[in-house]
C-alpha cells in the first residue's frame, strides 16, 4: 500500500508539472494571451487606418472639392486667373 501511495504521488506531482511547463500549459497559453492581445490591438489600428483610407476614396470618386482640394495641396496647382504667392518666413544668420 505504502509504494501505491508514493506512485499516486508521483504521478500526481508529473501531471500538476506538465499542466504547469508542458506542451499547451499554463506558461505557454499566457505567452499565446499576450500575443493575442497585441495583435487585437494592431488589428484596431489597422481598421481604423482603413476606414479613413475608405472615407478618403469615397470622397474622391464623389466630390470635385475634395479633388480640388487634393491638387492644391500636394501638387501645386492652381486655377487659372488666380495669382499664387509663396510667403517665405526670413531666417537669421544661424538659419533658424
């Protein structure tokens, strides 16, 4: 009876230390919950990235301001019979 007891025990010691530092146990699904949430997280930005992105486009194929507005801005452009002035802030010897 003593050695069944001392084999119960061992047994019961390897399954608490496999549930602990096994394959699939606690130490590993905390580090798989870690990574989980971190990619939840890029996930959120990435979404909202592309909703912006989506908003952006659909303002473009719709509105001609929007356009305007993006050729202005990026490009330069400017609409005929307007004058564009370019105001340059003046510097300091330093360059600042």
């Amino acid at each position: 009876m003593k050695w069944l007891n001392i084999i119960l025990a061992i047994l019961i010691l390897w399954a608490l230390f496999q549930q602990q530092f096994g394959d699939g146990g606690r130490k590993e699904l905390l580090a798989k919950q870690r990574l989980l949430e971190t990619q939840q997280a890029e996930i959120e930005v990435l979404i909202e990235r592309n909703e912006k992105l989506a908003a952006e486009v659909s303002s473009l194929k719709t509105g001609l301001e929007a356009i305007e507005e993006r050729a202005r801005s990026e490009l330069g452009m400017i609409k005929q019979d307007e004058t564009f002035i370019q105001v340059i802030n003046p510097t300091d010897d330093d360059g600042r």
